[in-house]
C-alpha cells in the first residue's frame, strides 16, 4: 500500500503563495500581505508564516527591501531548491526558536561526532540540545556538539537560549571564522528516548542530517546533529545538466 506523505505547514503555505504568484495573483514588484496578514488568512502561527516567507526568499521568489517590507520577484530563471539543513542550525537564533531547550551538559562524544570533531573514544564535549516545534507539533530534534576547549569563554555551557546564532557568538568570542559545512544525510530508527521527544509511535524512522562545520583549515568546530521525523519530510532539488 503507498502512503502519501503530506509536507510541513510552512512548506504547504509557500507553496500556495507561490501558486499566487505564479496566477499573477501577487504581480512581480508588489508587496505580499504582511506577517499579521497571513497568519489571520490562513489560520497558522507566526513562525510558520516567517519560515514559509524565508523559503520563498531562499528560492528567489521574494526578497525584502528596507523599510518597504517583502516584494515579489517573480519566477526565478532557475530555482534551487535545497534544504540547506546545516545553515539554518548554524545560523538561527534560539532566543526566536519556537521550541525548548531540553539539556546543556558535558558528555562523552558520541562515536559519529568524534570522527568528525577529530576526538579519541571517550573525549568529553558539550552538547545543547534543542526542540523545535510547529504549531504544537515537534518537528526537529537538534544536538549541537562542541570540543571541550572551544567552549571556554563563551556563553554556550548556561542553560538559557542564546540571542543570535552560534556561530556569531563563537566567531566574536572565540576569534574563530566558519568557512564551510558537510552534510550527511541518512536515515535510521530514533532510539527510546529521540522517539519519545519527537513523538514518535514505534517503527517509524528518523532522518538524520550531521552537520560538521569547519574553518578554513577543516578543523571542526560544531557538529550539528538533526533529527527529523522521517514521515514528515520530502526532499527536492533542482540542478543544471550541463
């Protein structure tokens, strides 16, 4: 039997709103509704608006100006359309994450991590583990791993959300500079506990997206491990031939 998996709010909202601009409901040039607008037409909460306006920004449907709010651009020549999983760990800012953060502790690197951080067995890290959630619904479990020695000096060991991203505050703090990301995606059951946080009945799978960013030299700083509820995703990418 085949199973029709339906996309997150967000991803089904910029969809509508790119079926509007492509109708010439929102004519290249002109503003889309606001923020408030949107959340009152289709009934969704704030942050699902926000992330579904960023998709469309990413893809080169809508851009914002200053001080004149969101304007549409029309059909882009090429769209590509890329999760880009480890920018956003990277980049969001918890204190805006509609989510909770569920543990800030030292802990024994696990195996996956240690091979991309360069750490011995054993090697103790620290980890900020963070749920993020959707209307309601838990929609990402997120675990952020950091060498022992790059944490000193910064604000990531408290068990508060930080304002700005990770990376800003590693970069100021720390004199480092994030220069480029590795994804590896694969797919896996979550164990007892990744399945309880994420809501998970028993048997469905998790995608899991490790994220290791590393400066110029390919040292590791962070090692971002996100984990998506498998029956929930679809992945999509367009690319040239030639």
């Amino acid at each position: 039997m085949a199973y029709e998996v339906e996309p997150p709010k967000y991803v089904r909202l910029a969809q509508t709103l790119q079926g509007r601009i492509e109708d010439g409901t929102y004519p290249p040039g002109t503003r889309v509704p606001s923020e408030n607008q949107l959340v009152q037409a289709f009934g969704m909460s704030r942050p699902t608006v926000v992330r579904a306006l960023e998709l469309l920004k990413r893809d080169g449907w809508l851009e914002s100006r200053q001080g004149y709010g969101t304007i549409v651009r029309g059909r882009p020549e090429v769209v590509e359309r890329r999760d880009r999983r480890g920018r956003e760990a990277l980049e969001r800012d918890e204190s805006q994450v509609p989510g909770r953060l569920i543990e800030v502790d030292r802990v024994p690197v696990p195996a996956r991590v240690a091979s991309a951080l360069g750490l011995p067995k054993g090697a103790e890290v620290l980890v900020r583990r963070l749920l993020v959630e959707e209307d309601g619904e838990v929609v990402e479990l997120v675990s952020s791993y950091f060498p022992a020695g790059l944490v000193e000096g910064t604000e990531l060991a408290a068990f508060e959300m930080l304002g700005g991203s990770i990376r800003e505050h590693l970069e100021a703090r720390k004199k480092v500079r994030f220069d480029h990301v590795t994804e590896r995606v694969s797919a896996r059951l979550p164990d007892s506990g990744e399945a309880e946080l994420l809501n998970l009945p028993a048997g469905v799978p998790v995608l899991s997206v490790l994220v290791v960013a590393c400066d110029t030299s390919g040292q590791a700083l962070q090692v971002v491990d996100v984990l998506l509820p498998a029956d929930r995703q679809e992945l999509e990418d367009t690319y040239r031939l030639n």
